[in-house]
C-alpha cells in the first residue's frame, strides 16, 4: 500500500492502520512515529511484536482506540523460520546460541509428525525475556540483571502448526496459525526439546490479525 507517510494526516485521525513493522523497531518505536507523524495524542497498537520479528502490527488512533482490546484477541498467523541443533536463552538469535547437539537424524516426517502435538489448547511457559510482568516488572529486564524467577505455564491455543519445508541439517520454514498470547519463539524452543536436538527462532514475520492482511499494510520508513 505504500509508506504510510504518504496519507493525509486526516486519513490518521480515528483510524485503524495496518502497518508493516520494520525488524528492529520495537512496537512503541511504530506508535511513537505515528504520535508524530499524524499530530494524534491517542494512539496504541494491538499486540506487541519483538524487535527481530517484522511483520503486521495494527495501530489504532483517536476514537478507535476503543477497538484495541477487539483485535487484541483475533486470531494471528506467522511465518517463521527457526534452526535446529541448539538453544539460547532468548529462543530466538538475539543471543548466541549454545548447546550444539547433532541432527543429521533429523527428517521432515519427523519435524512433522513432532509438530502435531502442539496443535490445540496446550500448557506454554512463556520465554524469561518477554515482556510479561513478574512483581510489577517486565521478565525481560529481569532476566537482563541476572534476577532469577519462573514463568507459570498456560494455556494457549494452536489452530494450526505447518512445517513448509526442511533443510537439512537444521534449517525449518513453516506457518503458525494460533490464538491470543501464544509465545512463537517457545514453540520453536518446544519443537527443538521434543526432537531431543533444541532449537531456536531465527526469523519471524506476522502475517494476519483476524481478517487484517499484511498485504494491505503501509510501510513503516
């Protein structure tokens, strides 16, 4: 659809905007930008997207600020890549990885038929950096200091779990159909613990909110 800098600013005012997160921008550094470009005080986005994700991010202004909590709780969908044979911390590469663990065993009709038993409702501990509140802070800073502490698992729901393609000896490309609060990056982490080699994510793309398109989204410059 274009840089989003090329609609009126009137266009911005009580508007839902579809906007295709940059990666390394955090999801507060798109509603800064759109505070500034559109001159509209009220403005907030609906589900957070990580720094080394891209993707759809909705950002609201104005009056339709009301709606965020609505699509908050639509279904999302990701593309995703993530590397088998090691974990980190993190469970994406914002750190280095370690553990390195062979998978020249490895198939696709084993990532598959692995795959499937994170379809449905499933208990999911969040990643230590996220940005759930433990005691009032963010896990992330948390975790950052050193603090030790434990997520509670819960329950998420995965529509959809499907691995698109395999490189051996670790690379793995797929699509995540899922419900509101599902951590991508554990389900990578969790797929690598039940293939008994670890794995973390390496790339990820948000590509549906409910029936919001990435391909209706502006780009963020």
């Amino acid at each position: 659809m274009g840089n989003i800098r090329a609609l009126d600013r009137e266009a911005m005012v009580d508007a839902i905007l579809l906007i295709d997160k940059p990666l390394g921008w955090t999801s507060f550094d798109v509603v800064a930008k759109i505070r500034n470009i559109s001159g509209v005080k009220r403005v907030g986005h609906c589900g957070t997207l990580d720094p080394l994700a891209t993707g759809l991010l909705i950002v609201c202004t104005g009056k339709m600020t009301k709606g965020i909590s609505v699509i908050q709780d639509a279904d999302k969908e990701y593309e995703f890549e993530c590397c088998l044979g090691a974990s980190t911390s993190t469970y994406d590469n914002e750190v280095p990885p370690t553990i390195f663990v062979d998978t020249s065993h490895i198939t696709k009709e084993l990532i598959i038929e692995k795959a499937k038993k994170f379809v449905g409702e499933i208990e999911q501990v969040p990643p230590v950096y996220s940005a759930i509140k433990v005691n009032g802070k963010r896990a992330y800073a948390l975790a950052r200091k050193g603090v030790e502490f434990e997520l509670k698992s819960r329950i998420v729901r995965v529509n959809s779990f499907v691995i698109s393609d395999f490189s051996p000896p670790n690379k793995i490309t797929g699509v995540i159909s899922c419900g509101k609060g599902t951590y991508i990056r554990s389900l990578a982490n969790d797929l690598g613990t039940e293939l008994g080699v670890g794995g973390y994510l390496t790339a990820l793309r948000r590509t549906r909110i409910g029936n919001y398109l990435i391909d209706n989204a502006f780009e963020m410059k």
